[in-house]
C-alpha cells in the first residue's frame, strides 16, 4: 500500500530531505510515497533477507543485503527502495551516491534488487523492471506471493510467481518459478530453494 505526500521535487532534492521518521518512501513522479507493507508482505521479505545473509555468511561472499538502500534511475523525478537489495562490496564504493545517501546510481553497485509485489504491482512489472534495467543492475527478481500480476507476466490460471529477471546484452531475459521448482540464480547459482520456499511457505 502506499500513501502519497503531496510534493514535487527532483531525486537529488529528495535524498537531501528523505523524512527522518523511521518510514519508508520513494520518489515516484516528483512525489514522496509513503510505502506501507501489509503484514504478509511484511513476512515474505523478511523470510528472503534471512535466506540471502545465511547463503553469504555460508559461501562467505562480499555482498551484503539492505532493505534501505535507494536506487537512483535515469529518471531524475523517480527514486525506488527495493524491498531487499543485495550490494556489492567491491564496487558499491565507486558509486557518487553511496557514501553520503545510502544509495545507488550505477547497476555494478548491486548483485540482485528484489521486489515482493503489492497492489501496486504495475510498478515491479513495468516502470522499476525498465528502469532497473536501465541503470544495468543484473538480476531483478519479482516476488509475486499472491499472484497479483497480470496474466502476461505470470500466465493463467494466475498462481504465485518469482520471476528473475537476468540482464543479457542490455536487456532482461525472465525465467520463472513456482511450487516446488528449483530457482536458478546467476547472483546466487549455488542458493537451492524451491520457489515455494521464497513464495511464503515455511517448508
């Protein structure tokens, strides 16, 4: 769900006044959105993250997973919070906004950006997917839990989905996941999890 706050501002201006109140935003159009998780979605992304940290603690990889690290697109009156961001160590310290903003501009920065589908699933299907894409981040996934994507992107009878979106020669190419299918990760090629096992179920 998310609730608008009526301004209109540029992307370098909303880091610059990002609301200190512990709330999570966006830029969408020159207009704060208040972002606000229902409880589900809440708990799905949740589950992800502690999944992701235990595959990097494990493999003892040079990511590190953020759910308050911003993502800059070419647009300048657009600026999205993924749900879960994996960064990359390596790299992340060439980015100009990293260090003062807690954000990213240049794809190189991230391993995998994550989006856990709301009500406002136009946005992870269409404008962040192109937008991501834009900027060069390699891997996107779309974690439909409910289903709630139009039947173009995740077919019918629409059933729980995650897409991962994997940049090839500048544009994505998606694969899909469902029930008890093994994801198959570029970022995470060794992560063995059923898609169910990202999709909300506990087994």
């Amino acid at each position: 769900m998310a609730q608008t706050v009526s301004q209109s501002l540029t992307f370098d201006q909303f880091v610059e006044q990002y609301p200190e109140d512990g709330g999570r935003y966006e830029l969408i159009k020159g207009a704060i959105v208040e972002m606000r998780p229902i409880g589900e979605h809440e708990k799905v992304t949740a589950i992800a993250s502690r999944r992701l940290d235990l595959e990097i603690e494990r493999l003892d990889l040079p990511y590190f997973v953020s759910r308050n690290c911003l993502v800059k697109p070419k647009i300048e009156e657009s600026g999205y919070l993924p749900d879960i961001i994996v960064l990359d160590e390596h790299t992340i310290a060439a980015d100009p906004y990293w260090e003062k903003y807690s954000t990213i501009s240049i794809g190189t920065s991230a391993k995998l950006v994550i989006e856990v589908v709301s009500t406002n699933w136009r946005d992870d299907y269409l404008t962040k997917l192109a937008d991501y894409e834009a900027i060069g981040i390699s891997e996107y996934w779309i974690v439909d839990y409910r289903g709630l994507g139009a039947s173009r992107y995740i077919g019918s009878p629409k059933q729980p989905t995650l897409s991962v979106y994997t940049l090839v020669e500048e544009e994505y190419q998606v694969s899909q996941f469902r029930g008890e299918q093994i994801i198959e990760s570029l970022a995470f090629p060794e992560l063995k999890l059923r898609a169910d096992q990202w999709l909300g179920a506990r087994s």
